[in-house]
C-alpha cells in the first residue's frame, strides 16, 4: 500500500468547489474520476481543504492510499492528461502511510485579491471595489484578527464543510481559530490580503475580508470589531468567491 501525496493547482471558476458532488463538476471529482480510469480502483482522495465554488487554489494538497506501482513522475503525467486545463498536478510524491492531507497540516494560507478599478481580463480572479478605501484605517485594525479568537460570526455554519471541524480529529464542534498572520498589501490599482491560521471556518477568509472592506469605506469603525465577533452585529457582508485563492499548506 502506498500514500501518494499531490500538490495542486486550479482555477475555480467553473467547478462547483472541491467537494465531490454526484451531479455537478468538482475538482475533487475530476481527479477522482482520473485517478480511476489509471488504478481502476474506486478511491476517494482526501483534501487539505474544501474550497467553495469560484475559489481557486495555487498549492491545494490531497493524498490517497493505492496499491499501483507507477513511479511518481508517470502517475502526475498521466494524471494531468485525463484532468483538463483548469487543474494542474504540480507535484506527486510518496508519503508515510499516517500523513493526512488535512489533520497533518499545520497552517494554511490563503490571499484575497482586489482590484481599484475595473478589469475584465482579471475578473475571474479578483473583486471590484469601487468604494474609495481608508488603507491607513485597514492596516490599524488588522491585528484586532490576528490571535485566538472564536470566527464564529465571521463565517458561515456548515455542517457539511470539511473547514468546520478542527485540525485535530478528536475535535469536531470548536468554531475557534489561531490566525497568526494577517496582512495588507497595495499599489495604485490592487490590493492584496494575506492570511495564515491553523484552520478556517466555512467562508471564513471572506467574511473577515468583508469585514475590512466595510472598515475601510467607512461602514462599520474600529470599535465595531468586539461586536462583531460577539455576534451583536449581523449585517456582515462576505467577499464574493472569485477574488480567494489557497496559496500553501504547511505541514
């Protein structure tokens, strides 16, 4: 039995997220259908983390154990002949029987990335704002999001979504989560957030980019923030999909 880890790359836009669905194009499904046509073995591939419809990702990581004797450089080959041009395997690599995808990793990162003015050829990879934004105002209170704290009123519950569950497999109910980075970069026409934690909640990252942007234009102010993770403020608003990107894993 092998454990065979892979690095992945893929455009969101066109895929119903990662989870597979039985009626709707998935990447998860995709690779899977992949995989099977190669091993002929039903196998169900485990990811680091379920991007939803519309995200994409630069570095998606999933395992899956098989019995096929195929060296690495081969099963990515063929593997990115059978999965169309919008998923990319970037890497295939033999792993410990034990590590797993997602209860291994111990952070992930994602970017959100905004654009100042519009852009059809970014689109699909970036939100519009139009608002002009108080950047200043931005940077000051990122790191009232950084730390411990419970993401609860900044995500969406989800029972069914892989993200809700800690990275521990004995802990299933815990909506809290350790951000330990968060950070903000711009020039004249783009602005990018970073952000590391241990786990994110179901729409987690776009709840909190919402919740800057809304900062930003003026909206809610910085004393708003202690209300909001308590919940006392419900109108939040979450990015739109198309601007999140899952940039790493790490283990």
């Amino acid at each position: 039995m092998r454990n065979i880890k892979l690095t992945i790359e893929y455009d969101g836009t066109d895929f119903y997220g990662w989870q597979y669905q039985p009626d709707k194009l998935t990447v998860q499904g995709e690779i899977e259908k992949a995989i099977k046509k190669i091993t002929n073995e039903d196998i169900r591939i485990i990811g680091a983390g379920r991007t939803d419809q519309g995200v994409h990702a630069f570095a998606q990581v999933a395992n899956f154990k098989t019995e096929l004797k195929i060296s690495p450089e081969k099963l990515k080959k063929a593997l990115n002949s059978l999965t169309g041009d919008n998923i990319y395997i970037k890497e295939v690599v033999d792993v410990s029987l034990d590590f797993h995808a997602r209860f291994s990793a111990k952070s992930k990162i994602y970017q959100y990335k905004i654009m100042r003015q519009p852009s059809p050829l970014n689109r699909r990879y970036y939100w519009f704002v139009e608002y002009k934004l108080n950047l200043e105002m931005i940077q000051k209170v990122i790191l009232y999001f950084t730390g411990e704290h419970d993401f609860k009123n900044l995500s969406v519950a989800d029972e069914t979504h892989g993200e809700i569950q800690k990275s521990t497999p004995n802990c299933t109910e815990s909506t809290v989560c350790v951000v330990y980075d968060l950070s903000l970069t711009y020039n004249d026409s783009r602005i990018i957030i970073t952000i590391e934690a241990n786990r994110f909640l179901h729409k987690m990252v776009r709840g909190i980019v919402g919740t800057l942007v809304d900062i930003g234009r003026g909206r809610f102010k910085s004393d708003d923030i202690n209300n909001i993770f308590a919940g006392k403020i419900k109108n939040l608003y979450f990015a739109p999909p198309q601007g999140l990107c899952l940039m790493e894993v790490r283990y």
